[in-house]
C-alpha cells in the first residue's frame, strides 16, 4: 500500500511536469511538492460522490494557489475527473484546464483561485456554511473542509482575518494544508518573511500540527488528528519541497530552486526527461497513468460509492421522519427564496435607503430562514443590524443565527460571503461603508467571474457622509464598480448588477431583485434621508418596481421633452426640485431614474428610445465622476458631477458648495439651453 501511495505521488508530479512543459507555461515546481498531500487526501480522506460532483454533503477542497492548477489536475485525472487528453490541454483555448483553476463541479473544482489569500477565505465561508445547516438539520450531513495554502497565501493580509475568524468560531470542520516549501516567485520566503507561522496560528486558537510534507505516513497521521478535532481548526504545516523529484542535465537534484517556481523545467535549467525518469515514468510518454494509481484510485472510487450510497440512505430516512424540515432544506439547497409580501415592510416617509434596506432586511430575518448576514463592524452603520435585531450572531458551538460578525475586515468578510455562496444552501449578503469597497475588489471580481448571487451592501454612497471628510466619501466608486456592469461572464450575462435606488421604494425593488438574482448585486445606500420620489400614477412603490428595467421615467411633460434629466440615487430627488422651477419658465422636463445602467442597455431598442428619446439634450446629475452617467447623457448633454474629492463639513453645506441643489440644477439646465 505504502509503494503504491507513493507511485501515485510520484505519478502525479510527473502529469504536472509534462502539463507545464508542454504548454510551455506555468509553475511545476510547487506541484510537484505538494502531490504527497493531495494523494492522500483525494485517495484516502476526502468524501465526495464520484458519479454525483455537486452530491450537497460532499467535503470540499478549496486550492488558495491557483497556479498550483497542475497539481490539481493530475489528482483529479487520476480521480477520474479528466482524462490525460484533457491535461494535455492544459492553458489552451477551449480547454478544461486553465492556467489557474475555474469552478467547474463537473471535474471536481470547488472555486475558482489565482488571487492569493482568497481561496482559503472561501474555504472559511463554506465551513461556516456547513455549520449553519448542520445547526439546522443535524450532524448527519456533517462534512469536512479542506484548504490547501502555501508561503504566498500565508502572507497575504488576508490570512490575518482568516485565522482569526475562524479560530474565534472553533471551525473544526475546518482543515487546511499549508505547503511550506521555503520558495516562493522570485525569493526564498526567508528573504522576506521570519515570522513563526505556527505561534500566530496556535495564537488564534488554531490546532497546529507540523510534518515532513513528502511523507504519506505523517501526512495520513495529521489527517486522521485533524479529524477527531472537535473544538477548534486545524493548520497541518507540510514542510515540502519546491520541484520534488527534480534533476538536472547531469543528473543530480535539482530540488529547492527559485527557477522552477514559476517556469517549465526545461526552462529553468532542469532535465526534464531525466526527471520524469527519476521518478519512475516514461520520457516518452510523460501523461502515463501508473498501474499503481489506476489500482489505487480504482479503488477508492468503490469506497467513495459506497459513501455515497449510505448517506443518500440516511438523508432518505431522515427525510421521512422528518417531512417538513425535509421540505426546507430541499428549498435552501434548490436556492429557492420563498413568496415575499413587499407590503408587510414599513419605513418612515423621506428616510434614507440603507433606513429603508434596513427594514427590508428586518422582514427578511423573518422570512428567509437561509440568509446570512455579515458586517465589517459597521452593523449599526450600514443597518445591517435590520437583520440582526430578529436574530443574532454566529458564535463559537452556536450557529443557530444568521448573522456574522465579521470585524474590521472588509475583504475577508466578501470572501467569506463568496465561499458561503459557493458551498450553497444559503443567501448571503454583507455589508460596509462605499467607501470600503476598494478593500473588496478583489472578491468581488472573483464573484462576477464565478457567478455567485451574493449581494454587497455599500452604504454611505456619497460626499454626504460630511464631516467625516474626503477619506470617508465616496466618489470614483460608483464608476469602478459600473464597470462591472460592462463586463461579461461566462454565460455572456453582464457579470454584476449595481443598483443605486433613488428612494425608500426603489430600494425595496433593489432587494426583491437581488435575493431572485443569479450573480452578484451591489446595492448603494444613502447616509442621509431623501425625499421620496413623486408618484405619477399614484402608486409609488408599483412605478419603483420599474427598477428591473434598469432606468425609466419618474416624471414627465406634455409632449416632446425640452430636457431629459437623468440620475440614481439621492440626485433624483434633487432633479425634482430643479424641474419645479425649471416648469415655472414653461420649460418641459422628463426626469429619468436611472439604477442601473447594464439593466437599461439589456432592455430592447424600443423601451431604451421610449426613456431617452433621440434628439433631446440631456442633463445628467451625479455624486461621482461625470463618467458615471457618461454613457447615459452622451456627449451632446451637460454632465453635473463630483470630479475631485470631498472635503469636511455639514452635508448641507456641501451640497450648496458643490452645486446639487433645486437652483444649481434649474442654472445648469437653463445654461445647457441657451447653449
């Protein structure tokens, strides 16, 4: 058994040598450390339906680095997830085996990585996840999640957070690998790094377990400790090395280099046919599957069926006792969100809409049993505490609420709000001020590439945060995140929606639209209270359910408009006023709403004319860079906006400074037709 474990380790080096060498591109080295780890794990410990990828009791194993992909790879060809003729593609156009890893449950990827530090974050938020259904429905679809990180994961601030939540809620649920191989891109990690990786860890209250990474008998030992864990997280430190197996031209090691980090071998110096040779597979034929690992995988897949068939038989059982929690989960893990009464949520008249978010959030907590809120410690702020008022916060031994307290960290928490998304089972949302959405970039851009319908909460979404001054006012955000808007996915969808709701009925049309929504959302919520829009036909809340169409008109004029105004947020209520006096003068206005620009340009040529007829100048007022509504007002029109940053005082204050009120607007409109 031992000779064939490692047969299959040294199989699945050789299959990540030959993907690099002959894509010419890639990082073999790291791959080759790592396949000791990975064999035992894929062959003996992880739990997973062989037949059924997306089986929901599965455990998981979320790879951090990406480029590590080769390693994957050959794991999962000798799983039965690929055959040698898809690594033989690997990086080519049209493959199943990109440079870095892409969610694909049909081949047994969990996550998409690349981006250093995310993919361990991810693998927190689907161990939450577990945790908050297992909390639900009991222990028996229990699962493991396991994580695999290496030096340049570890040293992004990311971990910071990662271990620190998940040490502070006692995941022990949770396993993850750190391969320390003491290389890394262009360094060794101790020109850069001396910092006792084990002591932060056990001083988050991690369990820390230290082994030679290239043995299977210490690696099968850590695995089987991590398990019976039962009140904390485990961290296996896998001291390995960079290019195992490696020789160069005459034939000596070439084990523990910088070169063959990032490289093929045969770039870097090294031989690679002597080095497939070395560990016993064929130069000629470098994509060979050894007897040992077919036998070896062969039969664990009869082990996994087996799994598999007494858990569907429990899940089966337990299903007809309990009929009515059957139902629920059955729901929760279809991504069903139930039938929603918009009439039960009350709000103030003229309030602000992360007020109004905040009592949509309340009917939620009562309503969707499977939503997850979390808040950078900004619940209070942001009102996400609608949410948390009707539950309360996830804490270690108790996952029985749906509220996590993330703390001061902002890219942690939308990661972790990623991986939750990714494990399914439940709706998740977070929360911070606009301005900290630069901290979340990075997962956002991972959740528009992998689809995931997580909804991000940005209140504060102006200069009229005030006294805080520039450092707390948003104003290039709004055109960063519409970008994504522009952007397409995989399914040729626009990869994000961005909702910027004009007032308190808008914003419950923004919600409705983002917990039915596919992809992700970003809802940008107002500080400060706004009027409420006026109801042309009388039924204020019906005409903001026109938010789905990403723009409409609010209010109109006889005829062919002289001007069309057009803006999101609180700048419509500012329209209105203008267009009070601009009416005075007999000067006939049509007020457009516009949320969402990508919703808008997704609606048919017709309904887009009917909005913005062609040859009316048009007006556009925005809290952020003129660009935001550039592709709105076009360059014949006037754009009104924030083109430098704020500065401290009153809000009021500023508006007047900066021009967005009633008379700046009537000025600017007047001066447009005059022109």
């Amino acid at each position: 058994m031992a000779d064939m474990t490692n047969k299959a380790a040294d199989n699945i080096r050789i299959l990540a040598a030959a993907m690099v060498e002959k894509a010419k591109s890639g990082h073999p080295g790291g791959a080759m450390g790592g396949a000791d780890f990975v064999n035992v794990l894929f062959s003996e410990f992880l739990k997973y339906d062989p037949e059924r990828p997306d089986h929901p009791f599965r455990d998981r194993f979320f790879l951090d680095p990406g480029h590590m992909s080769p390693m994957l790879y050959g794991v999962l060809c000798l799983a039965g997830f690929y055959t040698t003729d898809d690594l033989k593609q690997f990086r080519q156009w049209g493959s199943v085996t990109p440079g870095h890893p892409e969610r694909d449950l049909a081949h047994g990827v969990e996550n998409t990585s690349g981006p250093l530090g995310q993919g361990h974050a991810m693998a927190l938020g689907a161990a939450i996840a577990e945790r908050f259904l297992v909390a639900r429905f009991g222990e028996w679809m229990a699962h493991k999640t396991y994580a695999y990180i290496s030096d340049g994961g570890i040293q992004e601030e990311i971990s910071q957070g990662v271990g620190r939540i998940a040490g502070h809620l006692g995941l022990s649920n949770l396993i993850m690998f750190y391969d320390s191989n003491n290389i890394q891109l262009s360094t060794k990690v101790e020109e850069v790094d001396t910092e006792d990786v084990a002591a932060k860890y056990q001083a988050w209250g991690w369990h820390v377990l230290t082994v030679d990474g290239q043995d299977a008998e210490q690696i099968r030992g850590a695995l089987r400790t991590a398990q019976r864990a039962a009140d904390r997280p485990t961290l296996i430190i896998g001291r390995t090395v960079m290019g195992k197996g490696a020789v160069g031209p005459d034939g000596t090691s070439y084990e523990n280099k910088v070169s063959t980090h990032g490289q093929p071998l045969s770039a870097a110096g090294s031989d690679f046919a002597g080095t497939v040779a070395n560990l016993g597979g064929d130069p000629d034929d470098p994509f060979r599957v050894f007897p040992e690992s077919a036998e070896l995988y062969a039969r664990r897949r009869e082990e996994l069926k087996r799994w598999s068939a007494e858990i569907r038989e429990t899940e089966r059982k337990w299903a007809a006792e309990h009929g009515e929690l059957a139902a629920k989960l059955k729901m929760f893990l279809e991504g069903e969100v139930p039938e929603l009464d918009y009439t039960r949520v009350s709000y103030g008249p003229d309030v602000a809409t992360r007020a109004a978010s905040a009592a949509v959030l309340s009917y939620y907590a009562e309503r969707i049993e499977n939503m997850v809120v979390a808040s950078a410690d900004l619940s209070n702020s942001d009102k996400t505490d609608g949410f948390l008022k009707k539950t309360k916060a996830f804490a270690k031994g108790d996952f029985s609420g749906q509220f996590l307290q993330a703390g001061v960290s902002e890219l942690t928490m939308a990661c972790v709000m990623n991986g939750m998304a990714l494990h399914g089972g439940v709706i998740p949302a977070c929360g911070t001020f606009f301005v900290f959405s630069d901290y979340m970039k990075p997962a956002v851009r991972l959740a528009a590439l992998m689809r995931l319908p997580v909804t991000f909460i940005w209140t504060h979404d102006s200069f009229r945060v005030g006294e805080d001054g520039p450092t707390h006012q948003p104003v290039e955000h709004e055109a960063q995140l519409r970008l994504m808007e522009h952007l397409r996915n995989h399914e040729n969808q626009r990869s994000m929606v961005v909702l910027r709701p004009a007032d308190a009925a808008e914003t419950v049309a923004a919600w409705d639209l983002a917990v039915h929504n596919d992809r992700p959302t970003a809802l940008i919520l107002s500080r400060q209270n706004i009027k409420a829009l006026p109801a042309a036909g009388g039924d204020r809340a019906k005409e903001a359910r026109q938010l789905v169409r990403g723009a409409y008109v609010v209010a109109d004029c006889e005829g062919t408009p002289d001007v069309v105004m057009i803006a999101s947020g609180s700048e419509v209520s500012t329209l209105v006023e203008g267009a009070e006096l601009l009416r005075k003068e007999g000067v006939r206005v049509r007020i457009v709403s516009a949320p969402s620009e990508g919703l808008f340009r997704d609606q048919s040529e017709e309904y887009q004319r009917s909005v913005l007829p062609e040859g009316v100048v048009r007006y556009g007022l925005t809290s952020g860079l003129s660009v935001t509504l550039a592709g709105l007002v076009g360059e014949h029109g006037c754009i009104h906006g924030m083109n430098h940053f704020g500065y401290s005082a009153p809000y009021k204050v500023l508006d007047e400074k900066f021009g967005f009120s009633g008379p700046s607007v009537y000025a600017d409109v007047k001066k447009l037709l005059n022109r």
